[in-house]
C-alpha cells in the first residue's frame, strides 16, 4: 500500500477554489473523452445527511462516474487486465471544502498517517513534460486581466495574497504478486501529474471562471455531461462500423 498526501498552494480563496475547481473539472473532462473513452457522468445531484459521511458531511453534490481507461493505461497492464477491470467506478460526495469518495480517505487512523508520504506541489515552478506543457497553461506567464493575479515565478508561495493550499489524500492498495509495488507507483505517478496539470489549469483558466455563481457551474455541467456523453459515443459508433467493414 502507498500512501500519498499531495498538497497544493493556489493564489486563491476557499470560496473562488469551488467555483474554480468544478469548473476546471468540467473542462478538462471533454479533453479526456472521444473514442469510446473517457468520462461518464452517471449521476450528478445534490444529497443531504448521508449516512457513510458522518456529521461533517450535512449536504452537497454527489457524483457518480465511470472512467473508460484502457488506451490510458501501460500495455503490460491491458494483457493482464480481464475484460471490465479497466473502468474505474467513483462516487464522490462533495460537502465543499470538504470532499469523500470511495478511494479518497482524509481521516485517516494513526497507523496509517505514519505510512503517508507528504508531496508538496508548486504550479509555478515544478517541472512537467512536454507532452503536458501548454504555453497558455503555463502559470509562470500568465497574468490574470480579471484579477492581477500572476505569473508565479520564485518564491510566489511566500509572496501572494489571497493563499490557500488543496490537501489530496491518495491510498493506493492493488493487491496483485508480482505487480503491486509496479501498479502502485504507477498509480501515484499518474496522480502527482493529473494534480499538477490540473492546478496548473485551474490557475491559467482564471479569468473564464472568475465571477461564475454556482448555478452557473451546474448549468456548465449539465452542458458538459451531453458533451462527454456524445463524444463517447460517436467513437463507439465509428468503431463498431470498422469492424463490421
């Protein structure tokens, strides 16, 4: 088992955070999906005093995705993995600035916060590869018109107002002889990249989401759902008429 806490500094508020992050969400959603893959949104509604969430958790927004990854993933992986094992099924309950879901614990037991390995992520200064890099992603350069906010170069961490910082808890059990310490590193390399890119986004894309209510971000992700749904399909169409040729 590894355990990762990754912790992410943001020149933003809590509240511009939610607004932010759902957002970004939204759209990073549509370039992960065409083909036959990607994102599924199954259910995306509101839920009050859920009884696996404790008291914390009163109401919010509970999510059920389905994630079609079988080009994302190692090809040693796609020869062992049976047909299925490659969709990832989360339900999320989200009580904004808290969030639970069925792979995310953030309460952990003391045994357990002894195993963890604290990753500190900085959006302006660590590096990404090239294939992620985007010059208009790049909070280095970016400077936002709606806010003044930007470019996080040097030591900006130390500098900026507003700050806050994003705590990802990530547990990874695969029980599997012979591949479990290989699919765990894995797992938890692919994680410190999605967090670094996505915060990167979440940043860059300030001044498309600055301003936005949250009735607004539902009627995003309503619009954003049909969109996942119809690029998902049309790959699957286009596929089973190549194979029927």
């Amino acid at each position: 088992m590894l355990i990762k806490e990754f912790r992410v500094t943001l020149p933003l508020t809590v509240d511009e955070y939610q607004v932010a992050q759902l957002y970004s969400v939204a759209e990073a959603s549509k370039n992960e999906t065409g083909g036959g893959e990607g994102i599924e949104v199954l259910k995306n509604e509101p839920f009050s005093d859920h009884p696996l969430l404790g008291g914390k958790y009163h109401k919010g927004q509970y999510t059920y995705k389905i994630y079609h990854l079988a080009s994302k993933v190692p090809a040693y992986i796609r020869l062992m993995a049976p047909k299925g094992a490659l969709e990832i099924h989360e339900e999320a309950w989200n009580a904004y600035p808290y969030c639970k879901t069925v792979i995310t614990v953030h309460e952990l037991p003391p045994e357990k916060l002894k195993q963890r390995e604290v990753v500190h992520i900085d959006i302006g200064n660590d590096p990404v590869s090239t294939g992620d890099y985007k010059k208009d992603e790049d909070p280095s350069l970016f400077k936002s018109e709606k806010t003044g906010r930007g470019p996080l170069t040097g030591k900006w961490i130390e500098k900026v107002d507003p700050v806050m910082t994003c705590y990802k808890l990530v547990t990874v059990e695969f029980k599997w002889f012979g591949l479990q310490t290989r699919v765990e590193n894995f797992i938890q390399k692919s994680e410190r990249r999605l967090f670094t890119t996505f915060h990167r986004q979440v940043f860059c894309w300030m001044d498309r989401w600055h301003g936005l209510t949250m009735e607004d971000i539902r009627e995003i992700e309503e619009k954003t759902k049909e969109e996942l749904d119809k690029q998902r399909n049309v790959g699957q169409v286009r596929g089973m008429k190549a194979d029927g040729d």
